[in-house]
C-alpha cells in the first residue's frame, strides 16, 4: 500500500469526504510533505472502488450535491490489518535499533 | 490559453468511462484548489500547475494502459513506495511482430533475388548482376534468433523471480 493510498484511507477512516476535502485532509496529516493532484487522487480512488474497499454516494446535505466516499468494512478490515502490520514492523524495527546500540 | 482550457483539454485524454464517471468531480475539485492557489505567489502557482498537468498526464496513461486488453497488471508509477505489479505476461504481440517483420524481410529478399536472376546481362564485362541481399539473410536469422533467446531467458527470470521472493512478498501482506 501507497503512502498516498494510506493516507486516503486515513482520512476516509473517520467520516466520509469528497474529493477537495480528502486532498486537504491528507496535506494536513503528512504536515504538507504528502500534496496529491486531482489526477493521482481520483486515480487512487477508482482503484480503490474497484476493490470495494470504498463506496461513492451522494452528499445531501450539501446545495452542490457532491459525489464523496466512505470506507466500506472491507476497506476497513484491510486498513486495520495495515496498522497491524506496520505496528509489527515499528515494534521489530525499535527492538532491533535498541539492541545495536547497547 | 488559461489553466482551466489545458485542463480541460487534458481530461480528454482519458477514457471516455473514466471521464464520464470522474470527470466533472476532478474539474470541481480542480476550480476549488485553483480558488485556493490565486491568492498565493506564482511560484506556489506554477507548482501546483506543474502538478496538476503531471498528476492528470500520468494518471490518463496509466488508465489508457488498464483498459488495454491482456494486461493483468496496474500501471503505477508511485515515487514514495516501491510499488510490486502483480503479474508478468511474456508479451506474445511482440514475437508476432518480430515473426512478420522476419517473414517480410525474407520475402522481399527472394523477391529482389528472382528480379536480379530475370534481368538480361548485356554487358558481359561486368558480368551478372548477383543479389547482394542474399549476403544479410544469414546474419538476419541469427540476429531474430537471438532476440527470441534474449527474450526468453529474460522473461524466464521474472518468472523465476515471480515464483520466488517478490511474488510471496506481493501475496503475503495486504499489499495493494
């Protein structure tokens, strides 16, 4: 999984949002290092929808009527297994990192 | 020609499925962020300009090739993370080109030997005119063979490599 990928993910963990706020969202969580274009955005994204691991639906409470996503419970069950594993990997890397420099 | 005309424009190079699913929300979110960028220095405006064309070049290649039909795999060009493809096809329309390419070569070599053989030799000084063509069909041969063998050994090593480390790390985690 993709950094930007991640981070969509991320920000589609805690609410829906459509694709302004979603570029906003991962910009503010990388602290600016992360900035997708609407290209690479909407590109992630259709993937994404292709793998059910997101679902498009139309805002209502918005005059514009505008498309956003939310995650499905596949989108999450596979975010949760990427914690997991990068939880792994951070404990593994620390341990490894305190033992050579005892 | 302003930003929004070659965005426009850009957009077209995307499929129409794309385009029609995608492409008035890419443009929305796209007058948003240029909303955002006016106020800013021309610097951060060329950035986000250069950006833009880059993110909606590479992604309307990268969706012309997954329609293409055959692909198995995602084209992904991802500068963060070493991104694995998921599957690895000998091209086969490759060996098929170069087999006509071949066949072609060959057949107008014997054609240009029969025009030579049918042409009177008044000068007898000179003597028959012989088909210096005929010279380049061995090493024509041993030139496509070679390729074909390239081609071989090569795909045959990323199949090994399929089979082996890479592939087990693509099927293993959650890897998308």
């Amino acid at each position: 999984m993709s950094e930007p990928v991640l981070f969509i993910l991320l920000g589609l963990a805690g609410q829906p949002q459509h694709g302004y706020s979603i570029l906003k969202d991962v910009e503010r969580m990388s602290d600016g290092r992360v900035v997708l274009s609407t290209g690479t955005l909407y590109g992630a994204l259709r993937r994404l929808l292709d793998d059910d691991w997101i679902e498009r639906f139309e805002e209502e409470e918005t005059s514009r009527g505008r498309q956003a996503y939310r995650l499905t419970p596949a989108g999450r069950c596979n975010l949760q297994a990427e914690i997991d594993r990068m939880k792994r990997l951070t404990r593994l890397a620390t341990l490894r990192v305190a033992a050579k420099e005892r | 020609m302003t930003m929004l005309t070659v965005y426009k424009q850009l957009l077209r190079l995307y499929p129409a499925a794309y385009r029609e699913q995608f492409g008035e929300e890419m443009l929305s979110v796209f007058l948003d962020l240029s909303a955002d960028n006016a106020k800013k220095k021309p610097f951060t405006r060329t950035v986000f300009a250069f950006r833009e064309i880059a993110g909606l070049v590479r992604g309307a290649v990268g969706e012309r090739l997954r329609i293409v039909p055959g692909r198995e795999s995602e084209f992904s060009i991802s500068t963060r993370s070493f991104t694995m493809r998921n599957g690895f096809r000998f091209p086969k329309t490759t060996a098929v080109l170069m087999t006509i390419i071949l066949a072609g070569v060959v057949v107008a070599i014997k054609r240009g030997e029969e025009i030579a053989a049918s042409l009177p030799h008044s000068n007898p000084q000179i003597g028959p005119i012989q088909p210096v063509h005929s010279t380049l069909l061995p090493p024509i041969v041993l030139l496509s063979v070679t390729f074909y063998a390239a081609g071989f050994i090569g795909w045959a090593i990323l199949f090994a490599l399929r089979r082996s480390g890479v592939h087990r790390l693509e099927t293993s985690g959650d890897s998308k």
